[in-house]
DNA sequence: GTAAAGTCTATACTTAGTATAGAGTCAACA
DNA sequence: TGTTGACTCTATACTAAGTATAGACTTTAC
C-alpha cells in the first residue's frame, strides 16, 4: 500500500509518516518504481505500536528503545517494565504540580470580580507581589 | 544596574531576560557607553511579574496581554479574570488527562513482571493491540 | 492529451527558553 | 601601560513532536 492509505489505516498523518521514518522509528521502506513508498501489513503493526506509545506520552526516543527491544524477543524485558514504572512516577508527579497551580489559581481568581477596573484588580495585585 | 544584576534579583537568567526583551514583555531598556543594557527598579517589578505570570504556565502571549492591560489602569480588568479562569478550565482538562493516563499505565504496569522475556512481555502485548 | 489527485523532498514554523561562538567592554592589578 | 578576568554584546543553533508549505514529479481517470 502507498502511505496515504497507510495513512487512513493508522490514523496517523502523511506527514508524521514521514517523520517517523527519519526518526527511524519506522525503518525505510520499498520504492515504487516512480520512488512512492510501498508499505505492507508489518509497517502497519509497527506504525499501530508507535501510536500507542504516543498515547501513553512516550517520547521518541523511548520508543525508539521499545521498539528495539521488540526486536530481540529472547532478551529480558525488565527495561520495558522500568520504562513504564518511571513513566507513570512522572506523570503523578506531574499531576501533584498541576494541582497545585490548580489551587493557586483558583485562589487568585476568588481575589477579584469582574467589575472592577485594572488599578483595582486583585488578580493583578496578586500577579505583583 | 546591569543585566547581571537584574539576572540576580529576579532569578531569570540573563538569556532569559534577552528573550523576554525580544518578545516585547521587557521593553527595551537604556544602553550605556559601551552598549550595555541599564535597568531600573520598574525593570525589576516588571520581570517579577512575569515571573510570576510563567510560574501559573501562562504563555508569552497571553502574559503580553495581561502587560498591556496593567498599563490603563482605568480599562476594566474583567479580561484578567477571563484569562485566569479559562487557564484553570484548561489545567483541570490536563489533570483529568493524565488520570486517565496514569489508570492506563497503572492497568498496563500490571500486565507483566520483571523476569520474563520480551516475547511474554505484557506490557508489549498490550502495545500490539 | 490533460486535469486532478497523490506523492516526493526540502524547508520553515511552533514554545520557552538554553547553549554556544566570537567579539567587545570594563575594572583591578603588576 | 599592559594584561588578565569577569562581564556583556549579537547572532545563531538547538530542544520535541510534529504541522504546513512550495515546487516538482507520478499516477489515475476521463
């Protein structure tokens, strides 16, 4: 298949085909004689684990490492599970700071009203401190 | 005083002021003879707001607007409020996001263990589908 | 034969800075 | 007076994960 039906099976952009390919997260495919690319259902399968790496928020470059692993099925896949475990201590740790500024913001909000003018605004007095 | 100085007092690195410099938050300043920057005390009240406004994760652009507003004091600030309420709508979105990520990693963390191989990996399994 | 759709490469752009090179300025010390 | 070191200057490249575009080429359909 040609990389827009590639494309419309994966859900991905032509473009971020392409750019994927450069990242070599996808490994360079066959040419077509006219130089199209020419995909087959193992692009596809690759391409469907990469998408779902990056729903997790998986960089790159990490799934550049899973996909590596992926590729030697004897060895141990211990640095899969680190992987996913340092993710996830990340992303609690990235929502604790998210809450904070939550909190933070909802006070500065309760310091003003909507009808005051700017030299009264609480908000901005808070933003001045 | 000099950038350096500035840099000090505010915590912003002196690239950092350079960069606010040239996406107009810091208007440009006074030179001296040899065409060092000279700031002030405004400079500095200036800076810390800015500060303040990156530490809530608001944009260049937005902290731009809010700049603009705190120079007409008489205009009504009901734009602050806007933005500061609209930029929690969207921090509560992100944390919601990444709840759901978290379940997910927690869910995928769960499907495999540290002493298999790659081939019995869980955690890939799962990345397959 | 031609027009439309698809594809190609290369390049620029996004955010909020950070890092660097190479040059110029300034103060203190010998 | 010379020079060393600290400071500053501008300009440029880099980060992440794509997205958007220009200009050229290929393929398909009529």
């Amino acid at each position: 298949m040609k990389i827009g039906e590639l494309s419309k099976k994966s859900g991905c952009s032509i473009q971020t085909i392409r750019f994927y390919e450069k990242q070599d997260l996808l490994e360079a495919c066959n040419r077509s004689e006219g130089n199209y690319r020419i995909y087959d259902a193992s692009s596809l399968r690759t391409l469907r684990f990469i998408k779902q790496c990056r729903s997790l928020d998986l960089t790159i470059i990490e799934i550049r490492q899973l996909l590596d692993t992926r590729n030697n099925p004897d060895k141990s896949c211990s640095s899969v599970n680190n992987l996913i475990h340092q993710h996830m201590v990340d992303v609690t740790h990235r929502i604790a700071e998210l809450e904070e500024l939550k909190l933070t913001l909802s006070e500065m909000a309760s310091a003003c009203t909507d009808d005051r003018k700017v030299k009264e605004c609480g908000v901005l007095q808070l933003l001045e401190e």
